[in-house]
C-alpha cells in the first residue's frame, strides 16, 4: 500500500478534526432551539437530513467515491437508523420539554455508555487515566447543567429526561456501530450513506415538513439547513476521520468539551454572561478532556503512521479491533 505524503503530521489533523466537530456541536445546541421552535421534531430531522445528504452526496460525487464495501452495510445501517434518526428526533422533541442545561447534562451521559460498550463489543481499554478524565469532565457537565437550569424559569419534565437520555443511547450506539464499519469503508462514505439512511427512515415526516415550512420563520429554516451542513455533513465526516484513527473511548470523552464551549458561545454571540458556577463547569469538562487525552510519550513509544490513500481508515490495532 503507497501512502500520499502531507506537509501535516496526521496527528494534527486528527486533532483538528475532533476540534472541528466538538464545536458544531456545540452550537447545534443552540440552532436546535430555534429552529424547533417552528419545526416539529420528525420535520426538522428530516430537513436538516436532506440538506446533509445534499451536501454529503455532492462530496462523493467530488472525491469520487461510491458504495461502500458490503462489509461497512450493516453499520451504516445500525448508524443511520439509530443515531442520524432516532437521536435527531429524540433530542429535538427532548430540547422542546426539557431547558437546554438539562439537555446538555443527559446526553453527556453518552461518552460513559460509549466507552463502556467499546470495552464490551469491541474490546477497547479502559485505561485509568481515561476513567479518571470521563468522572471529572462528568462532574463538569453536571455543575454546567445545573448552573443553566436554575434562575431561568426552566421546568423540567419526565419525558423530556426520558427523550435526552434516549438520545444519548443512541449516540453511543450509533458510535460503536460505525467503528467497525470504518474498517472498511472512508469515513466521507460511512457518514453519507448513514446519513441518508437516517433521511429515508424520516421520510414519514414530508407531510409535515412541507406543512409547516411555508409558516416557518427565515430564521428557523436557515438554522435547519445550518444543522444539516454544519453540525450533520461537516463535522459528522469529521468525527468519522477521528474515529478511523483512535480508539471510540478516547474519542468520545473528548465530547466532554461541549458544555464548556455552548458556555463561551452563548456568552459571544448572545451576551449571556455565564455565572461562576457555570464558568466552574466548563472548566472541569476541558480539565477532564485534557486528562483523558493526554498519553505520555515513552522511549519505546512508536509515532502515529501516516494516514493511507484517500482517507481510508487505518488498519484496527490489537486494543482497537472492529
């Protein structure tokens, strides 16, 4: 196998691509509370999963990648139907009933599950240095929910715990089933076909996008087609890329970072000044990412090989094995 020469150590990219994503969904957070306000829950998935799929179709068509390998089938399908679906209708109908800390602070229990079915199903480690950074970062969210549930009139109801804690099953589900996946396929080709799995199992909900979009605001539809660009094609194919090259534990606590950084956008773009409390959480997420991530060098520590041809995911190494 012949490897294309970069300018940029892979290890770089993958940080890049992690940081990448952690941001957009970050501020998917923040579209999904408005577009759901004039889009019912099953409509604004769908919406925001044509215009994924929109733009995901035209990468394939760019980079010049078909069908995946028959092998990467049944995880595009698990992902699609269980994560680009049910948790973007789960979360949407979630964040109607429950406020957006409360949100945040259920569907980070995600990375917990996530790391635990990687040890089980795909037989990952759970080194100490990784518990330790998920319980601090865990705490973390827990400060950042509660910090923005109090003080702002927010209610909070059973249903809408349920939907988000749904969601986040469906998250980490959705994760360990791409990763053997990526064995196989690119991760442009696992996200877009995903994503229009996850699109066709929404079809049921046209007659209600078609309904209620000629009444919807410009701003809600723009932060739909905003959700499936961003936060959906983009940084999904970005998490793939990560997910190609590290193990799904890792990866997953660094979404950790997501209440810390919904924090510092709110207070940019909307002036909401966080309180201590609040600033105190978002700390102890990035704390936590930073100590689950970091993995000190020793002597025989080998580097980080290359990435292959076209983006094509690493071979699985004997502690992440598909």
């Amino acid at each position: 196998m012949t490897f294309r020469s970069s300018p940029v150590p892979p290890g770089v990219l993958t940080a890049g691509a992690v940081t990448f994503t952690v941001f957009a969904w970050a501020s998917a957070f923040v579209s999904i509370r408005s577009a759901g306000a004039a889009y019912s829950p099953g409509a604004l998935a769908l919406g925001r999963l044509l215009a994924a799929s929109l733009v995901l179709g035209v990468l394939l068509l760019i980079r010049r990648q078909g069908l995946p390998p028959r092998e990467a089938l049944r995880g595009i399908l698990v992902s699609g139907v269980v994560w680009f679906c049910g948790y973007t209708i789960a979360l949407n109908w979630g964040e109607r009933l429950v406020d957006a800390g409360t949100a945040s602070l259920l569907v980070n229990t995600g990375p917990i599950l996530m790391a635990l079915l990687a040890a089980r199903l795909l037989g990952e480690a759970l080194p100490p240095r990784l518990l330790a950074g998920m319980a601090v970062s865990f705490v973390g969210a827990v400060v950042v929910g509660l910090s923005m549930s109090s003080g702002q009139g927010g209610s909070t109801s059973l249903l809408g715990v349920v939907l988000c804690l749904l969601a986040a099953v469906a998250y980490a589900t959705g994760v360990i089933a791409q990763k053997p996946a990526l064995s196989y396929g690119t991760p442009l080709q696992i996200t877009a076909y995903s994503c229009m799995t996850g699109a066709a199992v929404c079809l049921p909900f046209t007659g209600q996008l078609l309904d209620e979009l000629p009444r919807a605001p410009a701003s809600a539809t723009l932060n739909m087609v905003y959700l499936g660009v961003v936060p959906t094609a983009l940084a999904f194919t970005t998490w793939t890329y990560a997910l190609a090259r590290m193990p799904a534990g890792r990866l997953g606590a660094t979404t950790y970072a997501v209440p810390a950084i919904v924090v510092l956008l709110s207070w940019a773009l909307l002036a909401e000044v966080p309180a201590w409390l609040t600033l105190l959480g978002g700390a102890l997420c990035l704390a936590g990412v930073a100590v689950s991530r970091y993995a000190p060098r020793t002597a025989g520590t080998p580097r980080t090989p290359a990435a292959p041809v076209d983006g094509a995911p690493l071979a699985p190494t004997k502690g992440d094995r598909p």
